[in-house]
C-alpha cells in the first residue's frame, strides 16, 4: 500500500498523559500536513511541514502539542498532559509541492477519560 | 470566525437524480477550491477541484461551478448514485498554502 498511514488508529488515554501518533506520508510527497477533526466540523488545521521545515502552526494549537518531521520523511505529533477536549480524530495528509490536492490517512483517534 | 461555509448539514436525494451541494467562503484571497468525499472510518478523499480562473469544471458526474463575485461554489452530481452517499467537504486555499475546510454536508441518496 503506497497511501499515507498513520498509527495508532486508535489510542484511548487518561487525561494528563502523554501521547504521540506517527504519520508516514507517500514517499515522494514533501508536505505533510496534520488536521484534527471533531464531531460535526470540518478538518481542522493543526500544522504542516515541507521536507523537514515546520513552516506553519495554527495559532489555536497550544504549547502541549509538538510535531516534528526530523529527516523529511515521517512525522510524529506529541501531545503531552492531554485534556478531555485533546479528543478529536487526527488527521495526517501529503502532497507533493503546492498542489493544492492533499492526500489523507485514515486518521488516528485519540480519546482522552 | 468561519471562511469556509457550508450551511446545509445533510441532503437527501432519490438515485438518479441531482445532488447539489453547496459553499460559500469570505476570504477573497482563496485561489483554489476542492471538494472531498469521507466515509465513516476513512480518511477524506479528494474528488474535484476548481481554480478562480475558471467557472466550471467538470469530471464524470461531477461539475462544481464557481461565482467568484458572490463567493459561491456547488457541487452537482448527477446522476446520484447510492455509492455517493457519504459527507461532502468543501476546502480552499490561498496561493496554494494550507487548505481551510467547511462543516461537511451528509449526502444520503436513496433508492
């Protein structure tokens, strides 16, 4: 399979713990971007890198969250001391270059108790 | 505050007939427009796209139109098919920076 994968696909945690999701992109994308879905909304944007520059973060994401893409290929989202409302769907995508078309994984569901 | 609106949380079609979905989004800088296709448990896919140089594009069954002066963009499926059922997002971007989604529209289209 040459989509994007993202593990774990689920993670259920308590809150206060940490947690990190991995993502890896089709192999010859250089962007890669994280959403964070919930209930009844849209994709969030939560980040996105190109090769292994952070080039944006969402003004809504807190301190507590921290991505990293260290050598341009996969992607890890840390989440640390999470919080009930950290429960959504995250969603990871690539592309290649400005394309505008992202390519998604199937997400990883994180829920917090 | 919210740029890219879709007002109609669900739509209801008999197979066979047009769906028409719909967008609207304030952020005059959006240069491209996409719509997606999610299933539960799967990860949106990528079904059509549209620059604002264009009005209409067209793939299949599917057209979406833009009107950039009203800041309006439909999706039309026709003919609807039950495999068409699942929940339609509306996405742009601006100078092919990150894409900004819509709430999604559930499209249910019965026999």
């Amino acid at each position: 399979d040459t989509g994007v994968s993202q593990d774990p696909r689920h993670k259920i945690t308590k809150r206060g713990q940490n947690v990190t999701f991995r993502c890896d992109p089709i192999s010859e994308h250089n962007r890669l971007y994280w959403y964070r879905q919930t209930l009844g909304q849209g994709p969030e944007f939560l980040t996105y890198f190109q090769n292994e520059a952070q080039l944006e973060k969402s003004r809504l994401l807190s301190d507590r969250f921290s991505a990293e893409r260290p050598k341009g290929s996969f992607s890890t989202l840390e989440i640390q001391r999470t919080e009930q409302g950290d429960s959504a769907m995250y969603l990871c995508a690539s592309s290649w270059g400005n394309t505008g078309e992202l390519f998604f994984g199937e997400g990883s569901r994180l829920t917090v108790l | 505050d919210q740029q890219v609106k879709q007002n109609s949380p669900s739509l209801s079609v008999q197979e066979g007939r047009i769906s028409i979905l719909n967008c609207d989004y304030t952020n005059s800088m959006f240069d491209y427009f996409l719509w997606y296709k999610k299933y539960p448990a799967e990860g949106p896919t990528f079904l059509i796209s549209i620059s604002s140089i264009k009005d209409k594009n067209e793939d299949g069954r599917f057209t979406v139109f833009l009107n950039k002066s009203a800041k309006h963009l439909s999706l039309h499926i026709v003919p609807s098919q039950p495999g068409d059922s699942a929940v339609y997002f509306c996405a742009a971007s601006a100078n092919t920076d990150k894409l900004i989604f819509g709430t999604g529209t559930r499209l249910q289209v019965f026999p």
